[in-house]
C-alpha cells in the first residue's frame, strides 16, 4: 500500500509540475501578474521561461519515476528534497518582503503536503 501511494503522489506532484513549467515556459507574463509582480523585462520572462523548463524536466522525472520508486530510490530523495526546498525558500522571500502570502501560500501548502507525503511513503526496509 505505501508503494501505491507513493507512486500516485509521484504522478500528481511530476503533473503539477510539469503544468506550471509550461505555463512559465509560454505565457510568463501571466505568472508574473499571478504572483503579483506585474509586468516584467524580457530578461525576466526568459529567466522564467528557463525556470519552467526545470520545471518540466523535473515533473517528468516525478513522474518517470513512478514505473518503480524502489529502483529509482534517488529520484525519490530528489522529489523530497525539491519538495523541501520549495517550501523553505518562498518562506525565506516572504521573510525578506520579497512577495506577500497571498501569492504563495498555495504553493507552500501544496509543497508541505507532498514533502510530508513523500516522507511518510518513503519505501524503507522492513
């Protein structure tokens, strides 16, 4: 049972993923205004559009790595590991007063939960 819901939980987080990396990629002005920075140099749409190629790359990996999470054990500490640090560094921005919580809370909530998820799955030995 925990395999299964490490591998769902796989598959939604490389979806989620791999979803925003497209968005980032085609349209990021529209990301920009849904994180409230409003509108934004090309420079910034091409760092963006960068950031959503990670993006996706990643969500694939997540995703590919639901074929079998025990051989691919890597690619789990992976998943938990961006899964953490997606959570950590918006926290570190709203520290800073770089964005306000409106704008990430989703974000950390949903990071929080799969970081938790992942941990709780992790296939150990018995």
């Amino acid at each position: 049972m925990r395999s299964t819901n490490l591998k769902i939980a796989l598959v939604i987080y490389g979806a989620i993923y791999i979803t925003q990396g497209i968005i980032l990629l085609v349209a990021p002005d529209r990301m920009s205004d849904l994180y409230g920075f409003g509108e934004i140099s090309d420079q910034m749409a091409y760092a963006m559009a960068v950031t959503g190629s990670a993006f996706i790359a990643a969500g694939v990996w997540f995703a590919m790595t639901f074929l079998d999470p025990i051989r691919n054990i890597n690619s789990v500490r992976f998943a938990i590991l961006w899964a953490c640090l997606l959570f950590i560094t918006p926290l570190y921005a709203l520290w800073q007063g770089y964005i306000e919580i409106g704008y990430i809370w989703l974000g950390l909530v949903l990071n929080a939960i799969f970081a938790a998820a992942f941990l709780i799955f992790y296939p150990r030995r018995s």
